[in-house]
C-alpha cells in the first residue's frame, strides 16, 4: 500500500476532488480525516470510507478551526503526515468580477485557509520527523482566466508561492510542499459561469486532449505527492489540465 501507515487531512472533502482523494488514501492504507464546513455531507463521505476515516468539522477561514482539526487528529491518530489542502471555492459565480466584497471571500477560502493550514500543520509535521504537503491551486493559478472573479485568479496564484516559500523553508524539517493545477474538472458546487454548457463547451476547444478532467485524475496525482514515491521532490507544481498549459 502506498501510504500504509500514514495520517492525512484533507480539507474540503466532503465531494469532488477532496472525497475522491480520501477515499483513495484509504484505499491505499492511510488514516484519513475528512475536513470540511459541510458537516452532513463530510460525515457521509467519512462513514462511506469506514474505520480509517474520521469527520472533523473545519472552517477553513478560522484559525482557531485549524488548531483543533489538527489537535484532534493528532490526538486520536498519534501524528500528522500528510496535509491536502483542497478546499476552495470558484469565483465563476460572481456577477461584479471587481466585487469588493466577493474579493475578501474568495481569498478568505482559497489563500488564507491555505495559509492557516499549512501554519498548523507544520509544527506536527515537523513533531513527527517530517511530512508532505500538497496544495491545490490551477491552472488559474498560472495564467488568466475568462468568466470568473480576479480572487480566482489572484488566490490560486498565491496558493502555487506560498507552496514553494514552504517547500524552501521546511526542507530542513523534512516537510515537503507542492502543488497541483487542475484545468476543466467537473463543475464545483460553487461554479456559475463555468457551468454552463455553452462556455464549457467554448473552453474545450483550448484543451489538446479535447475533455475535460476527471477528479480520480487529479487525486492520482495527489496521491502520487503524498506517498514516499516523491520523496525527492518538493516545491513542485504537477499539471493536471490535459495538456492546456503546454500551448
């Protein structure tokens, strides 16, 4: 098993990519906390998955959220290996892309709650002799976007740095950080625009492959971060877009 042994927290887990990479860490050995502010739906996911997956309510843009997800995986697992910090929210849904408002909110989930993750999971880490980081940005992290609000853009782009700030500062503490840029994936719960299936359709002539993603495809990847298989690499980016980034 390639994470035998190990302990994860993922957050925003409780559907897309966040379940379907928890449910394969499971399968794959690891002890998996599923984190999320939507509780019914995260216990779901942790009670499909069975003994080796635990709920623990989450909200990302809290600190004092963070400490105790932490302390409560630590507490009941007896350490901290892995941290995905999946949890975001898409800026597609705005009407006013220059929304002041809708700035501080996109940011607050995607940047900070990246931010504070990785502050509270560090030190457990490095308690444990070391651990690995995976963070998700995209494709948007990287290069501009149509049909959603400048956050998007704005927060992955922070996500894609602070991965690397931490890769550099945290390799003597056996931490490694990445990221991973997924391009057109399944709509997310909080998509607008790039739901509809004209403007998918549109963005699909960009994609070489021609389709879009699939969330296994990006929690391959994810696994592959997570797992000893990578344990030279750090500071990191892996593109899961089909091939739009290589034009």
């Amino acid at each position: 098993m390639r994470l035998a042994n190990k302990v994860a927290i993922i957050s925003g887990a409780s559907s897309g990519m966040g379940a379907a990479t928890a449910r394969m860490f499971a399968r794959e050995g690891a002890k998996v906390v599923v984190a999320d502010v939507l509780e019914h739906e995260g216990r779901q996911v942790a009670e499909g998955i069975g003994a080796s997956a635990r709920f623990e309510l989450l909200d990302v843009t809290k600190e004092e959220s963070w400490a105790a997800v932490v302390a409560a995986t630590t507490s009941h697992f007896g350490k901290l290996d892995v941290l995905v910090n999946n949890a975001g929210i898409s800026g597609s849904a705005e009407q006013d892309f220059y929304s002041t408002e809708a700035w501080h909110r996109i940011m607050a989930v995607n940047a900070t709650g990246v931010f504070f993750g990785m502050k509270y999971a560090i030190p457990a880490m490095a308690a444990n002799g070391g651990g690995s980081i995976i963070n998700l940005s995209s494709i948007a992290g990287i290069i501009g976007s149509e049909h959603v609000h400048v956050a998007y853009n704005a927060s992955k782009a922070a996500v894609r740095l602070m991965t690397k700030w931490a890769a550099v500062q945290h390799a003597k503490d056996n931490i490694r950080a990445n990221s991973v840029h997924p391009g057109i994936m399944p709509p997310m719960r909080t998509s607008g625009r790039t739901a509809d299936p004209a403007i998918r359709a549109e963005r699909m002539g960009t994609i070489p492959m021609r389709r879009p993603g699939e969330v296994d495809e990006v929690a391959y990847a994810i696994l592959f971060l997570a797992s000893d298989e990578s344990s030279y690499i750090t500071g990191s980016e892996i593109h899961v877009d089909g091939g739009v980034l290589a034009i």
